[in-house]
C-alpha cells in the first residue's frame, strides 16, 4: 500500500516536467528544395549588372559592350592627325588687273631732250598671260624708247618666252645680270633689255644712238626699280 501511494505521488511530477522540455531548434530557411529535399543555393547576381542607388540608373553592358561616357570618342575611334607644318592659305594672291601708269618711266626721268612719243605696234613680243602696258619716248638727239610693263604669274617663265620670241625674230639673246632673271637682245640698230622682279616684267626696246650707249643697262634698273605699283604686293 505504501508503494502504492508514492507511485501515485511521484505520477504528476514526471507529467509536468515533460510537459517543459526545450522544443527542438527549428531548421534554417532556404529559398528552394529540391527534388531530395535537399536546399538548392541561391545564385549571386549577374556581373554585368551594376547596383544602382535610388537615383542612379542601371547599366547594363552587353558581351562585347564597353561602357563609355558621354562623348567620349572610345578606344576604338581612329587617333587624332598628326599636325603636318604645312601653312594652308585661304586663296592665292590674285594678279592686278592693269598696270598703273605709275609704273612706267616719264620723259622727265630721262632727263632734258627727251618727250612723249607715239607708242609704235609691238613686234616680236610673246602673247602675255598677265596685264601690261607700254609708253614711247624720244630725244633730240634721235633716239626712241619703248618701255613695256608686264605683270606675269611667274616672271622667270615670262623672261624666257621673251627669249624665245626675240631669237625668233633673228636678234642675237645673251644673259643680263639684273633683277632676278634677264636677257638682252641686240638687232640691227636696236637693242632690248628683258628684266623681272616681283612678278613683274620690265622691257626696254632703244633705237638709234641709245641702243649703244652703255647708260642704257642703268635706265633698264631705274625701270625695275620704278615698276613696283604694278607689283601684286606693291612697293616696299
């Protein structure tokens, strides 16, 4: 009996302390199971895409994509041309279009004895490429001058023609060491001197005593030097 009784006692002590036990630890969430049962891991995001902000905006680059900024020419644009050193002018510098009288010698350059003369055909001239134009003077003492002013794209070029037609015309040419290229000519009686300078052409035809007088090679450098209005940059 009295075993009976301290079962009894001892029966509802067991009951609440079963009731109080530590439930066991729940299994941790997972995104997916599998077929197993078994949690699949969640992939990270792609690489290619950029976390943006609240106020950014999300890029996204394709495989062969490169993302640049905004004007940016890329790694691929061709590279910048090399400066070549050359200067590059607008237009070239065009020829007057007639020679100001200015540019001829007067009677009075000569000296005393010398006036106005009618200006005679010219002959043996070659056709020229630029304007031009002519003044006849003579002396007392018999002599004539014509003096012709050319303005030609390239003077050298023009002194050479002027060869060419005087030999033409049977006068015997030599050189002449003025201006930047000359010839002298000399005929029967006659004698032309061919000078250039600043794209101008100065020509002296003499006739009778001054076609031999050594005075002429210096009124040929007058006529040069007096010749710059015709000039495309005028005188200095």
């Amino acid at each position: 009996m009295r075993r009976l009784a301290a079962a009894l006692v001892l029966l509802p002590v067991l009951s609440a302390c079963s009731s109080t036990a530590t439930p066991p630890a729940a299994a941790p969430p997972v995104a997916e199971v599998g077929l197993a049962g078994a949690p699949v891991p969640v992939a990270p995001p792609p690489a290619d895409v950029t976390a943006a902000g609240p106020d950014e905006q999300v890029v996204e680059a394709g495989p062969d994509d490169t993302a640049v900024p905004p004007g940016d020419p890329g790694v691929d644009a061709p590279p910048a041309p090399e400066p070549t050193g050359v200067e590059v002018h607008a237009h070239e510098e065009e020829l007057p279009r007639r020679v100001p009288a200015a540019a001829l010698l007067r009677a009075a350059d000569l000296g005393p004895g010398w006036a106005d003369a009618r200006t005679p055909e010219a002959d043996c001239a070659p056709r020229t490429a630029g304007p031009s134009a002519s003044r006849a003077l003579r002396s007392d003492a018999g002599s004539t001058l014509v003096e012709t002013v050319q303005v030609a794209p390239d003077g050298e070029q023009a002194v050479a023609e002027w060869r060419r037609a005087l030999a033409a015309c049977g006068l015997a040419v030599s050189p002449l060491a003025l201006g930047e290229a000359g010839i002298a000519a000399d005929g029967d009686g006659e004698r032309v001197l061919v000078t250039t300078a600043e794209q101008v052409v100065v020509v002296l035809r003499a006739r009778g005593p001054l076609a031999a007088d050594p005075a002429l090679s210096d009124w040929a450098d007058l006529a040069l030097g007096s010749s710059c209005p015709a000039a495309p940059d005028g005188c200095h």
